[in-house]
C-alpha cells in the first residue's frame, strides 16, 4: 500500500482524536504555526509539510507520556503515514525520549522551536497585557535566565538546536514569537494588547 501525506485537516483530525486538553492543542498550534513561519523565512517549497508535522509533534504524548515519541510510530504506521514525517516527529525528541538524530532542516527546527515556545507562552502570560502581540526578545531572554521560572523548559535543547540551525539564538527568539504572533489568539495569547 503506497504511503499518503495526510493533508492539514486529516492532521487535526487526528490530533483531536488524540488529544482532548486544550493547553496541548494550543501548544500544536503554535509550534505549528512557528514551523510555517520558518519555512517561509527559509523559502521551503513543502511548507504544508513542515505545518503538519509541527500540528501532530505531540500527537502520542496526552494518551501515552511514558512512551512519547516512540508509540507516535505506530500510530502514524496503521494510517499509512510516510516515514519521513514519522521519522521527524520522533526527532523532536532527541535526547529526551527518542534516539532519532534531528538531520534535516525541518526537523532541527522543530527540535529547537518545541520547547521555546513554551518558554514564550509562560513569559507572555506573565506579561501586564498577557499577550503575546507586544512582546519583545528581551522579555523571554530576562526570564531565559531565571531558571525557576518556566522549569520545565530545557534550555540546553533549544541552545543546542540553535547551534545545529547555525543561528543567533536572540533571532530564533524573534522568529518564534513572530510564528506565534500569527496565531495569538487561537493560542490564548491575545491578551489585550
């Protein structure tokens, strides 16, 4: 049976199937939408499959944490999905909860984008305006250096795929927060600003 690249909606389709919290599908969308940011900062051609992947990164983790980003997998498998978006989406993982070297463009910036959004996420909602749409690179970099502040959040991942991207990490910053400015409100980070 040949392999299919699902499409957007199939994608969310399927993430909803998975995922019932919200906090979890606000994070999909905004890695989502940081992943087609960088595409487009990038010029890729497949940009609909750079979204996608950045849609279900997190597909396995809500039913199955303790087997994050190995049962995704199977899952992708019995719906045919083609491996080079499975393999990606077991790449964000890396060092983590998965052995799968993130090697291509897309993958490193997945790798480093995954958990920085959650940094900005929790620096927005610190934020007077509780919104994302005002924000600046200093902000998120004050609260970088506040390791009790967003603990959660492993620095050392998104400072290592800043490396592995060739980039200043103050402007995987800028971008980020520009990806998720697109989608502020769907996120929850309108605030009001």
């Amino acid at each position: 049976m040949e392999k299919v690249a699902p499409n957007r909606a199939e994608a969310y389709e399927l993430l909803k199937e998975f995922n019932k919290n919200e906090s979890l599908i606000r994070h999909a969308l905004a890695v989502e939408s940081v992943i087609l940011h960088f595409a487009e900062l990038f010029g890729e051609e497949d940009k609909e499959k750079w979204g996608i992947i950045g849609l279900v990164h997190d597909l396995d983790y809500e039913m199955y944490p303790d087997q994050h980003c190995k049962k995704v997998r199977e899952i992708l498998q019995e719906r045919n999905w083609p491996e080079d978006y499975i393999r990606a989406i077991e790449s964000h993982g890396w060092k983590i909860c998965s052995e799968v070297e993130p090697v291509e463009r897309m993958e490193k910036v997945l790798y480093t984008i995954d958990e920085l959004t959650g940094l900005i996420a929790a620096t927005a909602l610190m934020r007077p305006s509780k919104s994302i749409l005002d924000m600046e690179v200093k902000s998120v970099k004050k609260k970088w250096k506040q390791k009790g502040f967003a603990a959660g959040v492993n620095r050392e991942i998104i400072e290592e795929g800043a490396k592995m991207l060739g980039m200043e990490l103050d402007i995987i910053i800028e971008e980020t927060i520009k990806g998720m400015q697109k989608v502020a409100e769907n996120i929850g980070l309108k605030g009001n600003a």
